[in-house]
C-alpha cells in the first residue's frame, strides 16, 4: 500500500526517511573556486554590483563631461595673433600683460550651431543604440560610443583650427555618443539592479549630467588658465574618457550569472522576484502599450523638463557668471559648479526614498 504524505511534511523530512540508502545522491562538495567566491571577505564580496553601478555612472559622465566641455571653453578659446595691440580683451589679468591674444570669432549663429549640432546627433541616435542594447547588450554597444566620443573630443582643438564645418561634425559625433547614455541606464538598472534598489540605481545613473558639469567646469577654468591652455581641456578629457571605457571593456557583462566576480549570494538578491523573461533578457519591447500608458508618460514629461532646465543651466552658466558677472575665468569655474552640486543629494536622497516609500496617495 503506498503511504501519501502531505507536501509540507515532505519537504520537512530527510532524505534518508523517504528513500532507501541506494537512492539518496550526495551532492558534490563545492570547488576551490566556488568556496571563495562565497567565502570572499573582499570589499566587493557580495557587492559587485555597486562596482558595476559606479563605473557606469563614471562613463555616462564621462561622455556627458566630453560635449559640455565646450560651454566652458566657449569663454577661453584663445589663440595668438600677430597684432601688436595691447587693447584686445581677454579673460584674465595675465593674458592682458602678456603676449595679447585673441578670442576665436563665433558668432551667436555658430554658437547656436555647435549646440545644435550635439543636439541633433543625439535625438537621431537614442532610438538606434536603444535597439543595439537590445539586440547586443551594453557591454560592446556602450564601449563603441564610448570611442566615438573619446576620438570627436581629442580631435577638437584641431577642426577648431581647421574650420566651423570640421567643428560641427565633431560635435555631431559628441552628440551620437550622448544618444547611447539614456538607453544604458535602463539596460544597467535592468540587469544590475535588484528589485528593492532599482530606485537607488536611477537617481545615481541620472545624476551623470550633474556629476559631470561639477567636475568639468571646475578643472576647465584651471586648465584654461594654465600655460597649457584651452586645448589641454579636450586632451584631458578624451584620456580619461578612454581609462573609463577600457575600464568597462574589461569589468562589465551584460550577465550578471556569468560575471565571475557575482557571488551566487549577490545574483539571488539581483533576480529576487523577477520574473523569468526579466532573468533571461527577453529582447521583446512592447513600445506601443508603453507609449499608451499614462504613467510612462507623466514620468516622461517629468524628466523632459528635468532634462532641459538641467542642460539650459549647464549650457548658459559659464558665460553668464563670466560675461555678465564679469568673474575670472578660474572663479567661474568654481561658481558654475556649485548648482549642479547642490543637485546631488536632493537626486541621492530621492532615489532612497522612492525605494522606501510604499504609499500610493491617488
């Protein structure tokens, strides 16, 4: 007569109650390998994650440091002359006691066009590298925009030289590199993230715009002013930009399963409540149910006018604080960075808050 046990009183007892001795298998016991990576004691056991998050939101910077730059410089791109006039204006005290020198000429039009043109090139390009990250993942796709930016930033100080039109194709490029920036930060909370911190993951990925206008004007002004000159902000740039993506290249995966250093501890905390298509990185989209929900659209809306009274102030400080407030380059360098800083903790504290907060008021 076969004896039904209940589930619950089944899953309560040994194996050895149940089965006879020749059919209990005893599990292997686990590899060098596996034993330390459970058993690492290293600052990133069980943590990697906030590794990978860190060095995202660094490169995400980085290409966002790289196309404003030239808010900045717009104030100290100077180049020697051979005139002998001692009444051109320039920025500082010390350019006046020296040799004199002389602003590039652009006016307001090629202003505009050199801001266009970075604009341009990211509206074209976030649809295209959000279907890449879809299709390839974000390791290779982000690395590449990573090098376009890198290569059109290193390159600047010669098309400026060269002509406008060698100038707005460069700044295109920066902005393509931009494009892939919004895309990567879904596909890093997506599969990085775990479900109880993917609003801590957002607010830091999204605070990228305000990381990099805190770090750029500040070391442009100092760049600017040293004997180096204007270019050296590009060339510093663009080596930095080429660290992070090297960086990325190196440490990132689009699989947190098949990353050597997740911890099988910190990838059961990342898939926690996920579902199986979220697990296996389903490429299905379906855009038109998002485009139709009204949720998706208030936050859309919300972050658009974040976006351009973000960018408005990154663009237009600069000049403002040395134009009209008639700072010195050094000093406008400082004071243009300390909105954007002030932006920091409120997007930090944010971004716990919608973690913690479980209330739904409407």
């Amino acid at each position: 007569m076969t004896k039904i046990i209940p589930a619950a009183a089944y899953d309560a007892l040994n194996p050895q109650d149940v089965l006879p001795p020749s059919k209990i298998i005893t599990p292997d016991p686990p590899s060098n390998n596996e034993t330390s990576m459970d058993t690492q004691t290293s600052i990133f056991s069980h943590r990697f994650r906030y590794f990978i998050l860190f060095l995202g939101c660094m490169c995400l910077t980085s290409i966002c440091s790289n196309m404003i730059a030239l808010n900045f410089t717009f104030i100290c791109m100077l180049k020697p002359t051979n005139t002998s006039s001692t009444m051109l204006l320039t920025n500082t005290a010390k350019d006046i006691n020296t040799s004199p020198k002389l602003e590039y000429y652009y006016n307001q039009n090629q202003k505009s066009s050199l801001m266009w043109a970075s604009a341009i090139g990211s509206m074209i390009a976030t649809f295209p590298f959000n279907y890449l990250y879809t299709k390839f993942g974000a390791k290779y796709v982000f690395f590449a925009a990573g090098i376009i930016s890198t290569i059109a930033t290193a390159f600047i100080p010669i098309a400026a030289e060269a002509g406008i039109i060698w100038f707005l194709i460069l700044r295109f490029f920066q902005g393509i590199s931009y494009g892939a920036d919004f895309a990567a930060i879904g596909i890093l909370c997506s599969r990085w993230a775990s479900l109880k911190q993917n609003g801590v993951f957002i607010s830091i990925l999204t605070t990228f715009t305000h990381i990099a206008s805190t770090i750029t004007n500040p070391v442009s002004g100092i760049l600017c002013e040293s004997r180096f000159g204007w270019p050296s902000v590009y060339y510093s740039h663009a080596g930095v930009s080429l660290i992070m993506f090297i960086l990325w290249l190196i440490f990132y995966c689009d699989d947190p399963a098949k990353h050597k250093s997740v911890s099988a501890i910190e990838l059961e905390k990342i898939h926690r409540n996920k579902t199986e298509t979220h697990k296996n990185m389903e490429s299905y989209v379906p855009y038109k149910e998002i485009c139709k929900n009204p949720v998706i659209l208030a936050v859309w809306f919300n972050a658009f006018v974040d976006i351009v009274s973000a960018m408005f102030l990154t663009t237009y400080i600069p000049t403002y604080i040395n134009s009209v407030l008639h700072y010195g380059i050094g000093n406008t360098g400082w004071l243009a960075a300390l909105p954007t800083l002030a932006h920091l903790p409120v997007k930090f504290l944010s971004g716990h808050l919608s973690d913690k907060i479980k209330l739904v008021f409407f």
